[in-house]
C-alpha cells in the first residue's frame, strides 16, 4: 500500500525554566543568587532514510512533539537539553506548510533539516544580579518551541517516467529493462502503486531510475481513475515514454490515445505536458496492420516533434533500443528537479522583536504579544524588585508609549496575560 501524502502537526520541545536560588552554605554570608538557566528544547529534525519509498510510518500517527529542555536548578546547575527528535522520511519528500501550500524543503538534495527549532532556555537569577539588586527573585522562563502544520508529499525521484493508458503494457515495459517485478496482468488498473526500477545502461554504474505510473484516463486532472493520485511522482522525471497499444487490441485509436493523455498531463501542469517524450508504440507483435494506419500515426508524432520506437515487451523487440533512446537523451536534459522553498519563516527573538497588539475590551486596555508572554512568566508579581524590574521592560520595550498613543490614560485598567493593574503614567 502505497502512502503518499499526509498531513502531520509538528511542536519542538519548550526551553526549561530558568532558577530562582540563593547559595546557602556554612560560613559564606554572602552567597548570593546561583540559580541555574534552563536547557533548550530539542529541535525536530528530517532525515533520509533510503530504504523507504512511502509515508507509511506516519499514516496513523500525525502529531509529533520533542521533550522540553530541563529546569535550571541551584548551584548554578544547568539545566538538561533535550534530545532531537529524528523524523526520517523517504527520498524525494516534499514538505509543505498545511494552511498556505508553500514549500518548505525538498528532501531529494539535502540529508537533514531543522523543521521546527526547540524553545531556549530561560536564565536563572544569577543573571540578574546587580549592585543595587543584589537578591533577584525571579528569573527567565523558557522560550516555547517552534510549532507547524506540514504536509509530506512523497514526489518519487525518477529520471525516466512511463506514461499511459491502463493496460498499455509499462509494467511489462518496466519488468524488462529493469529488475523491478510489478504485477503483470491483462485487466485495467493492475499497477495500483507506482513501481521503481533501476536501469542499466552504458557501462558499470551508469544507469536511470525508470518509474512506471499507474495508468492515466480521461478525467485523470480531476481525480478519475487513478492517475490523479500518482501524478505528482511524474513531476521529477527529465523523460517521458509514452506507452501507447499499437495494435489497437482494445479499439482505441493511438492517435486519440497521445492526445488525451497529454491533455491530462497539461491540466495538471504546463511544466510536466512540455517535458520531452518518446513514444513507444507497444505490442508491435500483435499489430493487424489493416486496423491501423500506420502512416497517420507516424505523421502524428512527427508533428509532436517526438522519437518513435515500435516495441514488444512480450518478445523483447526493440527493448534495448528504447533503453538506449532513454540513455542518450538523458545524457542531454537537465538534472532531476528539485523544488525551491517558499516558505519563510517568522522567526522571533525576544531581545529586539517588541511587537505587540492592544485592544479596548469595553474599557480595559488588552495588551498581547509573543514576548510579553513569555516575560510574564519570569516575572514574580509578589516582589517588589520584579515588578519594578517588569515596569522598566514595559516602558523601555514602548508599551507604555503605546498604550498612552491609544488614549490610556490614570487610572484606566490594562491587562496583560490575566494580570490587571491600574494605569499610572
């Protein structure tokens, strides 16, 4: 069973809380505050893994969350980092961000990536020391993890792609050229899932990865059949074969057979429909030379500007020719495609990202922003260095200014996160 998409949540661990300690020991009057920092929060990292060619691994579980950093504790004592975590998928994946559709990474050139960054770490008291606050109780809390909504689309990494209708004969095609053993029989619809196969060609270790693609209808854009599901795994390939049935065994026309099929392929991408093609005109064996004209045909694809190769994967004939085709035109296309990120990501930082919204909710003054949520979970509200220490931060980071810019004036309520006071200028 071929999985091939999927959609999956992504949370990076939360960095650990700084400590609020003071050194206690025999002899020392003076220690001082020695609370640790916390550990960050382990990132979720994608890997390779070469041996697998579906998302089947994350068809039943879609939500991934890394450990959070450890607490800072006294003596100084840092907090534990949290360990990655490692999510492999299989080569040629493609991870999109879930509400806009952009990409994020193309998994095919690159052996790893930090999809979601771990939250830092919060300091500890210690860091707060100063000549005039020489006893800070409170310290940092941890940054939050990176969280996204992904989607893994699996875009299988082949050179040559074999395209057609159902029943055209790839699979045979595929089966001879290469070692690969997809299911062969006589009946539409047999291949259900794209098959790979590695072909040898030109000497030891040349060679292409050939992919034969579930047979495409008419409708197949649109989802009829089955080709709308696996059309994406022919988005990579440099080289199209068209496999058309020459001897007409099913009564279709080869001509209308190429037309159809690469309308489908332009409705799902202009890119994909102008990739250049071979046709290989299959069961030459069988061919009932009266039932079709064969000068029509040849003039058709002369017009496509498109080699043709008349073939037998029942017999074999012509077989090594089309591998040979395949191998000297690839010599001549360009690379296997990779896909450019689109996505970027807002990344914040606490120390110079002061942004903030601020609501009148019928008459209090609602102030939110990622920051200051994290600072009020380093701030303790019952000492009076920490509030004074949380005003200084309102004023210098211009939330002050911003709510006397909205009309805040004495005595108006503001509230922060739950937490209320009177407005004083």
């Amino acid at each position: 069973m071929l999985v091939d998409n999927v959609r999956v949540y992504l949370k990076a661990g939360d960095g650990g809380n700084g400590c609020v300690s003071f050194r206690r020991e025999k002899y020392v009057s003076h220690g001082g505050p020695d609370g640790g920092d916390g550990g960050n929060g382990g990132d979720i990292v994608l890997t390779i893994d070469e041996g697998a060619n579906t998302l089947l691994a994350y068809k039943y579980r879609h939500k991934f969350i890394a450990a959070n950093g450890g607490d800072g504790m006294a003596g100084k004592c840092h907090g534990a980092t949290a360990d990655e975590l490692i999510l492999p998928v299989p080569p040629g994946t493609v991870v999109k961000e879930a509400a806009s559709g952009k990409v994020i990474c193309d998994m095919s050139n690159i052996d790893r990536f930090v999809i979601c960054k771990g939250g830092r770490g919060g300091w500890g008291n210690r860091h707060f020391a100063t000549p005039t606050r020489q006893i800070p109780r409170f310290a940092k809390s941890g940054m939050k993890g990176e969280e996204l909504e992904v989607i893994f689309e699996l875009k299988m990494i082949a050179d040559v792609g074999l395209i057609g209708y159902p029943n055209v004969g790839k699979s045979s095609i595929l089966s001879m050229i290469s070692a690969a053993k997809p299911k062969v029989a006589n009946y539409h619809f047999t291949t259900l899932s794209p098959s790979l196969g590695v072909v040898k060609s030109g000497g030891e270790g040349k060679g292409f990865v050939a992919a034969d693609i579930p047979g495409l209808i008419e409708g197949a854009a649109e989802g009829a059949g089955l080709g709308h599901e696996f059309l994406r795994h022919v988005d990579r390939c440099r080289l199209l074969v068209h496999v058309v049935d020459i001897s007409c065994a099913e009564g279709r026309n080869p001509v209308e057979d190429i037309k159809t099929i690469n309308a489908e392929l332009a409705r799902y991408s202009e890119q994909l429909a102008s990739r250049p093609q071979i046709i290989a005109a299959n069961k030459y064996d069988s061919l009932d030379e009266e039932a079709v004209d064969l000068d029509a045909f040849e003039a058709y694809v002369d017009e496509l500007g498109c080699d043709l190769i008349y073939v037998s994967a029942a017999t074999g004939e012509n077989i090594p020719t089309l591998v040979n085709m395949c191998s000297e035109r690839l010599k001549l296309l360009p690379p296997v495609i990779t896909y450019e990120s689109e996505y970027v990501k807002e990344v914040y930082r606490d120390e110079d990202d002061h942004a903030i919204t601020i609501r009148n909710v019928n008459g209090t003054y609602v102030v939110e922003g990622e920051w200051l949520l994290n600072l009020m979970g380093s701030i303790n509200f019952e000492d009076r260095e920490s509030l004074m220490y949380f005003q200084r931060v309102l004023r210098n980071s211009g939330v002050i200014a911003a709510l006397e810019e909205k009309g805040c004036g004495d005595g108006d309520t503001v509230s922060i996160y739950d937490f209320e006071f009177d407005f004083v200028r």
